[in-house]
C-alpha cells in the first residue's frame, strides 16, 4: 500500500492499522484495483478502495486502446469522484449508494474510500427474477427522480458510456446501414428530451449488490453518470439481466413497474399533469434509447448476445418511425 495513502486512510479512518484482505477486482484495461481493507480499532471494519493508477493502463480486452478510449477514461475517473464528492450524499435509501469516506490524489494515482456494502447488501447476481428486476428498477426510479431536472456540473455533460460523441472510432467500425446513417438523430432525439435528469450510466445488473432476500438493493460504480433520460439506464439494464425473449415478454409489466415507482420518487417535484406529460415522453424514448445502445454494440461487438430479435426489432420501429 502506498504509503502516503495508508497514512491519509488511517486519519480518514481513525483507524490504528490497515491492510489489504482481498483484491475485489481489477479495473477494465488495467487502470488499477478496488480492494477491500480491513481497519483495526475504526467505526468502520472494512472499507473498499477504489486506486485508479493511469500509469498501469495496458491493452484494452478488445482491442480498443486509442487515444479516444485513454481519454474518456481519465475523465471517467475525474466524474467519478466529482460525484462522491459532491451529489452522491443525496441519495436516499431507496437509491442507495456506498457512503462516501474521502478521496486522495498523487501525481497519476487517485484513491477513493468507500463503505462496504457487503456488510448489508452481500449477494452478487447476474440473471434476475422477475422481483429482483423490479428492486432495481425501483433504485432506478427513485434514482431518476431524485436528479430530475439537475444539471451535471462536474459530471458527463451527456451519461452512459456509450454515448455517440465520445465513441468515435466504434461509429466508424459500423457497417453502412440505415442505423449508422442516422445515428446522430437518434442522440439528438434523445438530448433534446424536455425532461431530464441523472443517468448512473452504466447501469448494468453487475453493478447492483443485493441483501441477501434480494428485496432491497445498492449501486457501485459511477464513472459514466451524467446527463440524459432515464430510459437510457432502464433499457441498458433489463437487457444486462433478461434474455432477449424476457425482455419483450415482460416489457409493459417492467415499465409500468418502473413508471409507478417513477411517479412516487417525482411526488414532491411535478403536478400530476407534469408528471404524466414526462411519462408520456419517457415511455416514448424506450425504443429509441435501445437503438441507440444497439447501434454502440454493432460497432463495438456486433456478436455481442444483446444484439438479438428483441434490440432488433426495436431498432426497426424506431427508424421506420423517422
């Protein structure tokens, strides 16, 4: 452990020592590690730190490594701790997040300290039943409406990671068709939404941890938050947990599911005809907020198991509509 940092992490802490029990997981091309740390004599038994180290980064696992993708990483790290920072103390228990304990910097390494949700939400999950799914899109609900209407001061401009302006060379790789052809449309539609909010950006299942009934759950993992609708997280979402064939089966139920909690967490902020007239508009951007993921996938991964009937056939609706 570096040595400077275990000092500001002993002081953060008010703990006597700490030491690393546990590599969680190694960050995406090699730019660093999130450990867990066991305290001696701290409020805290454990905490988990996020080292963000810009001088390990190597091959990207795709081949992806350019100058494009070094760059909105940084800034993707730089969002990150802009949100602990600053927005992420505003989320209520039914958004819950990890708390946040402190962030240290040196030259190219950036820690960030965080609670250890495996104390409350312990279980990791990759394909969901049907009330696991409506625990997170409640997250989601209560998420969205939390931020509505919030500009992303210090935070992407424009959320999720795939968002067209920053995957330049992914468009490229495109093969010419309709989609590629009006991909741009598609994201203006999207940013031109009358009602916006907070995106977490990178929504996927891999990023909620769960109690152990899986009723309840929280969210990691902010590098991509920022501006935009919140179809775009909810889409993103059911397509990392559900299988294609899930996904069209149960889409009105979800999103009916999700617009109720929706309208609970907006309850203090819209008069019910506010609120209906952002329902009307967000149920209209599902379709388009999966396409324009689709048309990232076909660039990035065009095998990719989420490019199936479903995304599709989505697809297909949302230009033959333009």
């Amino acid at each position: 452990m570096n040595p400077d940092f275990k000092d500001f992490l002993l002081i953060k802490t008010e703990a006597k020592e700490c030491h690393e029990t546990e590599i969680i997981q190694s960050l995406w091309s090699g730019y660093g590690k999130i450990s867990r740390i066991k305290l001696t004599g701290a409020a805290f038994e454990t905490v988990v730190i996020k080292h963000i180290s810009l001088t390990q980064a190597n091959a990207h696992p795709r081949g992806w490594n350019t100058d494009n993708s070094h760059n909105r990483k940084v800034k993707s790290y730089q969002v990150e701790t802009n949100w602990y920072e600053n927005y992420n103390q505003l989320c209520t228990d039914d958004c819950r997040t990890p708390q946040f304990l402190g962030s240290f910097s040196q030259a190219q390494d950036q820690w960030i300290v965080l609670e250890d949700l495996d104390t409350q939400f312990p279980a990791r999950k990759q394909h969901l039943s049907l009330p696991e799914v409506k625990a997170c899109l409640k997250w989601l609900a209560n998420f969205h409406g939390t931020f509505i209407n919030e500009k992303p001061e210090g935070l992407w401009e424009i959320g999720t990671y795939w968002h067209i302006a920053t995957r330049p060379d992914e468009l490229a790789q495109m093969q010419a068709s309709d989609l590629k052809n009006k991909a741009k449309v598609i994201d203006e539609i999207l940013n031109n939404c009358q009602y916006q909010t907070l995106v977490h950006g990178d929504a996927k299942v891999a990023n909620f941890c769960f109690s152990n009934d899986g009723k309840s759950v929280a969210a990691v993992d902010f590098q991509y938050v920022g501006g935009g609708c919140g179809m775009k997280d909810v889409t993103y979402f059911l397509g990392s947990c559900l299988f294609g064939n899930e996904c069209e089966k149960y889409e009105t139920e979800l999103l009916d599911f999700y617009f109720e909690a929706l309208e609970i967490g907006c309850r203090d902020k819209f008069t019910s005809e506010e609120y209906k007239a952002l329902e009307q508009e967000w149920r209209a951007m599902f379709p388009v907020a999966s396409t324009d993921f689709t048309r990232f996938l076909l660039g990035w991964m065009p095998s990719h198991e989420k490019v199936n009937g479903y995304s599709l056939k989505l697809v297909e609706e949302v230009l033959e509509g333009l």
